[in-house]
C-alpha cells in the first residue's frame, strides 16, 4: 500500500488525502500548504505570514516562524528572516547563519549566495565557508 499524500483544497481548507480520498491532514482556512519533497511539506501560516515544516503525519517539523522557506536538498534548507537568507536543518538549527542577500539550493555541495550588493555572488559549503567570485559575472558548480 503507498503512503503517497496529495494535497488539495476544498471550501478554502487546505490539507492532504491519501489515494484513497482519506484526509490525513487537515490544516483549515488559515494556511496554505505545497507538495511533499523527501518527507516534509511547507505550510504557510496566513495570520502571521510565516512558513514551517510537517512531516507526513502532520507534526510541526519546524514551526511557522520563517518569512521564507525552501525545500530540503542535500539535507539543508534555504531560509529567510527579514531581508537575509541562510539555511537550516531538518531540526530548524541554523547551519549558516542569514546574511546573505539570496541564496540558491545546495548542489554538488556547494550554494550559489549573493552576499550583499556590489557582488555577482559566489558559493557557501556545508560548512559555511565563502568562495566569492565577485570579479566573475556569472557562476556555476559542474560536475
């Protein structure tokens, strides 16, 4: 039997159905939710305006606290506060910290961020150290 949950909205309420058109999870009029990527579903809270983070039985993962919220890859997820992104864990610890301008999913290991204006970006690791390639107009991570 697949445990595949589809989401959907009936009467301005949110949630998600299985195959068999059984609600699993049910979130109301208040928030708006995405698909599901490698276990996990953005929910955005319209009173607050703020993302979080369920898991497919509908717990609060990382509660809606965010003003932006990525999907998971390579075990992080970009984030916004205010006017600065980073990127945390499935935990909502700050792996690297918000202080880059924008930022990109990870890839290869490496994401693409802009750190503050002036620059044409550059790459931040897992770890949080910077590679800038501020003298290069554009930059991309091949295999």
């Amino acid at each position: 039997m697949s445990n595949k949950l589809v989401r959907g909205v009936k009467e301005d309420r949110w949630g998600f159905i299985n195959l068999k058109g059984v609600i699993v999870v049910n979130f109301g009029e208040n928030y708006y939710v995405s698909d599901f990527s490698e276990g996990y579903a953005k929910i955005y809270k319209k009173s607050t305006h703020k993302y979080g983070m369920i898991d497919t039985h509908g717990n609060w993962i990382i509660e809606p606290t965010y003003d932006a919220l990525g999907y998971m890859i390579e075990g992080l997820i970009p984030f916004g506060k205010g006017d600065r992104y980073g990127f945390i864990n499935i935990k909502g610890t700050v792996v690297i910290p918000n202080i880059f301008r924008d930022v990109l999913p990870f890839s290869n290991g490496m994401a693409r961020v802009n750190p503050r204006d002036g620059y044409n970006g550059g790459y931040v690791n897992k770890e949080g150290k910077i590679y800038l390639g501020k003298d290069y107009i554009d930059l991309s991570i091949t295999n």
